[in-house]
C-alpha cells in the first residue's frame, strides 16, 4: 500500500466561523486573518494505492461553479486535484474509488463536472461511497445548512448509477467497516453534520486517521474550539473528546483536510489537554 496527500487548492472562509465562540485575539494568532478576517485553508485529500485500486478521499470543491460563487470563496493557489494527482503519476481516469466523508461541497464538489450542458462524474471510472443516512441528510437539507449541499454536486453522483453506501453500526458504536473495502474502517461523527465519515488506515505499521471537519486543523484540537457551522457543537465536543482519548491511547496520527500548513499530527497530553506532539507530512513516515 502506498498514500499520497492531494492538495486540491486553497480557499478562504470567515475565521469567526472556523472557531466559533473562540474570541478572534486568540483564533486570530492561530490562523491568521485578512482584512476581511478570511481565513486560508486547504482542500487536502488523499489518495490510497492498494493493489488493483486507488481509492481518493474527498474531492475538494472542483471548478464547476460560476465566478459568483467563488468570489464567497476565495479559490487560490497553484494547485489543482489534477496536477496533484499528476505530480504521482495518475489521472482521473485511474481513479477506482472515491470516498466521501460527507457531502458539503468542499468534500465533494470535485466529483463533479460539466461536459457542455451535462453534469458528468469526474472520474469515469470510480465508485462513489457514502451511507444512506448522510445521502438523506444531504439531499433533504435543513434550511441552515442547505448552502453547503449544492445538487449539482450531489444527485449527479446517483444519477451516474455508481453510488455506494457504506453500512454504519449501531448508534453505540462509532466506527464502522464495510467488507468491500477491506483495507478501511471508519469513524461516524454526527457534529458537524450528520453521520460524517472519518476513514482510518493501516500504513507501516501506523494507523491513519483522516480527519475531515471533526478536527479541520491542528488548531481546532482544543475541545471547546468547535466551529460555528457545525450543527451540534456539543456532540462535536464530545465526538472530539472521545476520539482524541482514544488517539492518543492507540498512538494514531492525524491527517488534516484543511490545515494550511500541518499535514499531520501524532499527540501527548499536556497540562491544556491533549496537544500536537510530532508535526510531519506523510512523506515522512
């Protein structure tokens, strides 16, 4: 098995709501605002080359969205998911699997496409996994979160006949297998919206930890640093709480979506709590 970090860009969103009731003096030291206190952020996925499948996880936002759209957002940089996957050797077309660890459209807008007048996958030869209860969730959004579940990232996924959902355990258990695919196990956080998927994988003998938006960056590690577009904030503090616990007693690291700048984390208690001990890329292990 090998794994590669995909950077598919960079975008800015408001770092008041990146960290909540967190007063800007302090968020503001962590991620450092413009003068219209946006804040940068990756769109970093990853991608798994185990045997006769590459199985990428998430998508980022794509480029399908008109200049209205960006000009909330703040699309920059010079990376792109094809040039990423480029710089390893790959292209869209190789691609087996995409795992989606929910459906807001930084996570799934690069799935996505338009051919003309047709909105067609990216990736012509993949499977498209999610589970039936965030589908619901997401084609049937609440008035304050349907913003970030745009159809035309969404529904052309089923209409392309390559959906896949991934069965979740019970609502005592938060992680989740599918023997499908077999070299993955999943945590299922409902915080930030309902039945995220988090994918955990064994590499070198270090277990793995994609963390999509349970924690979006190094600096959102401290419990109450939860943000304001999360639906549950006080399930993400415990999901955070519970997951970090278990971290750190099983020595996984941390792979983050959206920090700009660390890639990855092993952790140690300290007398805040439990804080970043190593910070490294996974070219490093």
């Amino acid at each position: 098995m090998k794994l590669y970090s995909i950077n598919a860009g960079y975008f800015k969103l408001d770092g008041g709501a990146m960290f909540g009731v967190v007063p800007k003096k302090i968020w503001n030291k962590l991620a450092p605002a413009d003068e219209n206190n946006m804040c940068s952020w990756a769109l970093r996925c990853l991608l798994i080359e185990n045997n006769d499948r590459l199985i990428l996880v998430d998508t980022g936002m794509g480029d399908k969205q008109d200049a209205k759209f960006f000009g909330y957002y703040y699309l920059h940089g010079d990376d792109t998911l094809d040039k990423s996957l480029a710089q390893h050797g790959f292209t869209r077309e190789d691609i087996t699997d995409v795992i989606l660890t929910h459906l807001h459209f930084d996570h799934c807008g690069g799935c996505i496409i338009r051919d003309g007048e047709k909105l067609i996958p990216a990736f012509k030869n993949a499977l498209f996994w999610s589970n039936e209860r965030h589908w619901k969730w997401a084609t049937h959004p609440n008035e304050r979160e349907k913003a970030s579940f745009l159809k035309e990232n969404i529904l052309p996924i089923e209409e392309s006949g390559r959906l896949k959902f991934i069965p979740l355990a019970t609502d005592d258990e938060q992680w989740t297998t599918d023997e499908r695919l077999p070299q993955l196990s999943f945590f299922i956080a409902n915080g930030h919206t309902d039945a995220m998927m988090l994918p955990m994988i064994n590499y070198k003998g270090k277990t793995i930890v994609y963390m999509a938006d349970l924690l979006p960056s190094i600096a959102h590690m401290p419990l109450p640093y939860v943000m304001g577009y999360d639906m549950f904030p006080m399930k993400t503090l415990e999901e955070k709480k519970r997951f970090l616990s278990e971290a750190l007693e099983k020595n996984y690291i941390l792979f983050f979506e959206h920090d700009p700048v660390n890639e990855c984390c092993t952790l140690q208690m300290t007398e805040r709590g439990i804080r970043p001990k190593d910070i490294f890329k996974l070219t490093d292990l």
